[in-house]
C-alpha cells in the first residue's frame, strides 16, 4: 500500500522469516502429509483445515519490526 518502504519491509521479513529452504520446510511444516486435503477445492483462503500458510501468527512481530 506504500505506508513502509519496501526496503524496510523486506528487512522485516528477512528478520522475521527463516527464508532458507530448511527454514521454510520446518516454518510450514511441510513434512505434515496434508497435502491430500489441499487437493480439491485449492488451498488459500480454507478455514476448514489448518495450513500453516494461513496463520496470522506473524503479524504483530511484523509491525513491531516496520516501526
């Protein structure tokens, strides 16, 4: 939306985030064999199973670092 320049948004999340492969793996728990339940009818925006990807859990870290 333009409030917080990129720059500091990508240092936020960078801080953040464990954006390694690994990182990513274990953040997403990919390993979890859900992958089934995502088949049919896609996978964003599903409050009917949980998916890591979908969690808010981020969020205030995330504002406290773009301050």
């Amino acid at each position: 939306t333009g409030t917080v320049a990129e720059s500091k948004l990508e240092k936020a999340a960078r801080q953040i985030f464990d954006l390694r492969p690994a990182g990513i793996i274990q953040m997403l728990d990919l390993k979890r064999p859900i992958y089934r339940q995502t088949a049919a009818y896609g996978h964003m925006g599903r409050t009917d199973i949980d998916l890591p990807w979908e969690r808010l859990d981020k969020v205030d870290a995330l504002k406290e670092a773009v301050k």
